[in-house]
C-alpha cells in the first residue's frame, strides 16, 4: 500500500472516531483469475453525511467461508477496527457470502449480533426479475430474499424518510426496527427511543422549516447535524 492510501485510510479511520460501521464487499477475479475482496465501510461522518470509503483489497487464499472471514478479521484490526462495532452487512450473491447456515454474514454476527445483512440491491433486484420471469418457487425465491428480518429494517428506515413531509412517518415500525439491535436499545433506551420519536417528528415536520424539502435520509442526517438536533434526539439519530 502507497504512503498517499495509507494516509487516506488513516483519515477514513479517524473520521468514524470508533463509531458504528457497516461492512460492504464483494468478491471477484483479477485478470489472473485470481479470488480478489475488495472491503468498504460504510458510516456516518461527524457532519452527518452518509461515507462509503473503500479501505482494502485483499486475495482470498481459496473460495471457503473462513477464507473472507479472516481476512475481514485481518484487515479490521489493521486499522483499528472492531466488529462489534459492525452495524451492517451487504455482500455480493455468492453461496458462500450469502448461506444462512454458513455464509460470511452468519459468522460475522457470531461476533456481532447487531450486525444485520442486507443482500446487495443489484443482485437483489436481478433476482426478483429472474423469479417474476419464471413460472415456479417464485414466492420461495421473494421470501429467501425479503426475510422478515429484512423487511423490519427496510420498513423502518422508510418511515424515518423525510420525503414529502415525514410522509411514510410510523413510530410502531420504527420500534420494530430499533428492536433488531437490542445491544443498542435496552429496555430504557427503547423507552427513551419512543417519547424522543414523539417529540422529534413535531419538532421536524411541524415546527422547523429548515427540515422542509429534504430529499432523503442523507440530507436529513446533515441537516440535524447542522441544527444539533442529533443531541437533542440522539437515540433517533442512532
């Protein structure tokens, strides 16, 4: 790694001042047909803006699970990096990232239990596409890829979108989602989380015009950073 990418990642790392982080990544061959990783974080910024920062690209010694696991574990620590603090994981379709039973995201919420998985878009949508064009285990292939758990936390961070005045707004939905992290919402925090929710969207959509017009979820964090309303309602901004 050149001094200029070790500086730069150095940056990345104090910038997210050992705070929560999600881990994006994906697998592919080089010209050698070679097994490459490339590693991203993606994280919340002291400003309030939404970073995607890649930090590495490593050579899996083979295809196995353990392979991209220890080299995520390698490569975390390297730079100061935990995986408790992981918040997210969003992997490419392969079998061995994506297995319930054996993939990447199951072994690394062994380490963290917060760390929920979020199947890549691209892939997620090409999969839907494939499943609508076939004529059977079309609902099988939406419930593999749609569980529960997924649908929670999209629901979830939909009602905390600010489009069209807080329209899709819904407390209940967002406790459902708060409730896939019990390590940061204990029973108080939840509490705390439900009467801030109450406070917060009167302050936001009733009586600030500053939060008026905004175009999603990365402006909306900005903009509370830049009013210091995240201190005001910090479970929220969690």
């Amino acid at each position: 790694m050149t001094a200029c990418k070790i500086e730069t990642v150095k940056a990345i790392i104090k910038n997210i001042n050992n705070d929560y982080f999600a881990l994006l990544v994906d697998e592919s061959r080089d010209v050698s047909r070679k097994e490459q990783m490339a590693i991203c974080l993606i994280y919340v910024d002291k400003r309030g803006f939404v970073m995607e920062a890649f930090i590495g690209l490593v050579h899996s010694k083979d295809t196995s699970v353990l392979s991209p696991k220890e080299a995520i574990v390698d490569v975390l620590p390297h730079h100061s990096l935990t995986l408790s603090n992981v918040r997210g994981q969003c992997y490419d379709g392969e079998s061995n990232m994506q297995g319930d039973l054996s993939g990447l995201k199951t072994l690394i919420r062994q380490e963290s239990r917060p760390a929920h998985s979020v199947h890549c878009f691209a892939h997620q949508l090409q999969l839907t596409l494939d499943a609508v064009s076939k004529k059977y285990v079309q609902l099988q292939e939406l419930n593999d890829h749609f569980n529960e758990v997924t649908s929670d936390f999209l629901n979830g961070v939909s009602c905390l979108n600010p489009i069209d005045s807080f329209s899709s707004f819904d407390i209940d939905k967002i406790m459902r989602m708060a409730e896939l992290y019990p390590d940061d919402f204990d029973r108080s925090n939840m509490r705390a989380l439900e009467n801030q929710l109450v406070n917060y969207i009167i302050d936001v959509r009733d009586n600030d015009e500053r939060f008026s017009n905004l175009g999603g979820l990365g402006e909306l964090s900005r903009k509370l950073v830049e009013t210091k309303k995240h201190l005001n309602y910090s479970l929220v901004f969690l």
